[in-house]
C-alpha cells in the first residue's frame, strides 16, 4: 500500500495511505494531535490525581512514535518514571521514519528530541528498552486482539485508525481487552468521539465522558475503569 509524508496543519508532519484516505494523525496538526489528547487529558490527567510511580502505559497504535517521544519528552520534564509498551501490527519502515521532522518542533530541545527519537527506532522489537533515566520501552508487533496483558497499566492511549477504516477496532470485544488491561481507576483516551464507540466502551464497564477535541474536531473521549 502506498505511503506519503505529508505536513500538517501546524507544520509537523505525518504519513497519509491515499487508497484508504487515511493518515497516522490528524491532518490540522500531528504534535497538537497529540499534545492534547494524550498528553493533557491523559498523561496530565493521571499526574492530576497523584499517580504512584512508575506509570505503565499502553499504546495501541505505535505508528510512527511520535506519542512515545513526547511522552518521554513529558517524563523527563517532569520526572516522572513512565514503563510505555506500544502495540503495532505493521511496524513503520525506518525510510519513512528519516522524513519526519518530529525533532525540529521542539526548538530548543530538538536535539535532545532527535536523540530519543532515534533510540526509540533503533529499539529492538520484543525487549525492553532504557531510553533515558525516565523512560522504558517496549514495542510488541501483534494485532490489538492478541494482547493478552490484565491490571496491568495505568493509562491506554488508544490510537488506532478510525473506524471508517478499521470499525472492528471500536467494537466491545477489543474494548473488553482494553479493560482487562488496565489497573483499577486506570484511564483511557482517544481523538475519537463517535457514538457507537463510547457505548461499547460503557458496555465494557469504563465510565466514559466526552471532552474538547483538538484542533480540527470538536470532541474527543476519556474512558475510567470503575
């Protein structure tokens, strides 16, 4: 399937699949995507309610890694020790990987960026791996479905193509897995705001709100294990 860099509404760039019309992040801006569903109503969100450390996250969607880098970016600003596993079934070619220009939007701390960036990349599949004093990685290629992992993280960025794309991917039963996964109180966030989405998740057991979206939509969804 064919693959484009393409830039974003706020200069950061990300790749876009023409024959499903569908990008890694959002076309009105991949870093303020990110910042504002991951970071300010999840990683923020859970720092709010004094989290113990280490903070285990999971991500469904490892893409291009650019959650992974500003969460490191995040654990290190704030010392927080984070143990972040990402899930991807198609692992992103390191040719693409080279034509992001995730690095450069963090200005005076682009090199430090560029350097974890590329740890991150160069980490081998399978392992865990330190890529700063902060931050743990680990990268499992699998298809969502076979996540097999219960109470076990804090918070799920959930990440995945949308559901005009990949609908069995908002359905109940991968959401049921998502639940296993998570510990008591453990949180859940996602760009998406679709309707059928957040009643799967209710039939899960999570409690689920909607809340500002980032730039381009209008909401976005929160999910807690009760």
């Amino acid at each position: 399937m064919k693959r484009e860099i393409i830039t974003t509404g706020d200069g950061s760039t990300t790749i876009h699949l023409p024959e499903l019309n569908e990008q890694y992040h959002s076309k009105h801006g991949a870093m303020q995507e990110a910042y504002h569903v991951f970071i300010k109503m999840g990683l923020a969100f859970l720092l709010e309610k004094n989290a113990t450390q280490p903070i285990h996250i999971l991500e469904i969607g490892f893409g291009t890694g650019l959650n992974a880098l500003i969460t490191s970016i995040e654990a290190e600003k704030h010392e927080v020790s984070i143990h972040y596993k990402g899930v991807e079934a198609y692992p992103v070619e390191m040719n693409e990987i080279e034509k992001l220009n995730y690095s450069i939007q963090f200005k005076e701390e682009k090199k430090k960026a560029a350097e974890v960036f590329s740890a991150i990349h160069q980490a081998t599949w399978e392992t865990s791996v330190k890529i700063t004093d902060y931050f743990q990685l680990t990268k499992e290629q699998k298809f969502f479905k076979e996540i097999e992992d219960e109470n076990t993280f804090n918070l799920i960025y959930f990440d995945a193509f949308g559901a005009r794309v990949q609908p069995e991917l908002w359905e109940q039963p991968i959401f049921e897995i998502m639940y296993k996964a998570l510990k008591q109180n453990g949180v859940l966030v996602t760009y998406s705001a679709k309707g059928s989405a957040r009643r799967a998740m209710q039939a899960c057991g999570f409690e689920v709100e909607r809340l500002p979206g980032p730039p381009g939509k209008r909401e976005m969804l929160r999910a807690v294990k009760v």
